[in-house]
C-alpha cells in the first residue's frame, strides 16, 4: 500500500485496487510496460498496468513488480478518459 497521500506515521494505508493486463508470450519487459496510478474521489488508488512481453525480458517477483508500480506518481481522477497505446506485441 502507498502511503504518499497519507498524513502522518500513524495514517491508515489507503485502499489499492490494482487491474493488470498482461499480454501473452514471454517473460515481462517492465522497460516497455506502464502504469497509471489514480486517486479516486473516497481516497482510494487506483492502479492501471499494462505489462509487456519480450525476448530480452524476465521473471519478476510480486514485490520487485510491487516497487516497479509504486515509482509512477499518483494523479489526482480529473473525470476525463486518458488513452494509451497497449505495447505492441512481439
């Protein structure tokens, strides 16, 4: 859980929600994958990510994917609808 909008030591973490999508075939590429991360209105994060596959990439551990999330910023939900291009398969 982040705690970046937290106030105080003793905050409660903040509720996460996370959606993955993960394209099929080879290990995850993290340089070609991304993440967004949202502040939804009752306080909670939202995180969208998209990981990609490819030849140069690897198997990555729950926490080392947890510490790859947790360095994209947290945005505040402006209402709007945000497109991103999915990686292109290999």
């Amino acid at each position: 859980m982040d705690r970046q909008f937290s106030i105080g030591a003793e905050a409660e973490p903040r509720k996460t929600f996370r959606i993955m999508l993960r394209l099929p075939g080879r290990e995850l590429d993290l340089e070609n994958s991304w993440c967004q991360r949202t502040l939804c209105a009752d306080g909670a994060i939202c995180e969208s990510v998209t990981l990609a596959t490819g030849n140069h990439g690897r198997e990555v551990s729950g926490e080392e994917l947890d510490d790859w999330i947790a360095t994209f910023p947290i945005e505040v939900a402006d209402r709007r609808i945000h497109m991103r291009q999915l990686p292109p398969p290999e």
